[in-house]
C-alpha cells in the first residue's frame, strides 16, 4: 500500500480533548470527515508529552499504531474535538 503523502494538505485543524477542552496538537488533516487518525508526520505542533493522554485531565484519547506502514496515532471515539 502507498504511504500518506509527507508533506500533506495544507489546511490545518486544532485538536482538543473532549473532556477538558485542552489543546492537544495543531494538524494538518485532509478531507471533510471525522478525524479517525492523525499520521505523526502531520503533526504541526504537538501540546502533548507522551501523544496518547491529555496533559491537563490525563484522559486516554489514542492508541499508537502503524497505518500503512506509517506511524499514527489511532483516535478513540468522542475522545477528541477539532476546530
């Protein structure tokens, strides 16, 4: 399978925690539809420590995985909110 394009779409999104609303990356997604994955190449600017739990509630919103033989980060649903 082909790998995601590196450098990406340009349009980038805000993510934030659901249950705190804290910020937790700036990313730059393609398309129109929910945000099921986030490629960690696309990362913009990353306010997490560890990419998996919110700094602020500690709140477990992603799994590490390979997609495509990329890293990224799998969502786990209503965890996470984009503007």
């Amino acid at each position: 399978m082909a790998k995601p394009h590196p450098k990406g779409p340009s349009k980038t999104v805000d993510i934030f925690c659901s249950k705190c609303k804290h910020a937790l990356f700036k990313y730059r997604k393609g398309g129109k539809g929910a945000l099921v994955k986030c490629f960690k190449e696309r990362i913009v600017k990353d306010y997490t420590e560890d990419q998996l739990h919110c700094p602020n509630c500690e709140q477990c919103f992603a799994r590490d995985t390979l997609i495509r033989g990329a890293p990224a980060l799998k969502m786990i649903g209503n965890k996470v909110t984009l503007k």
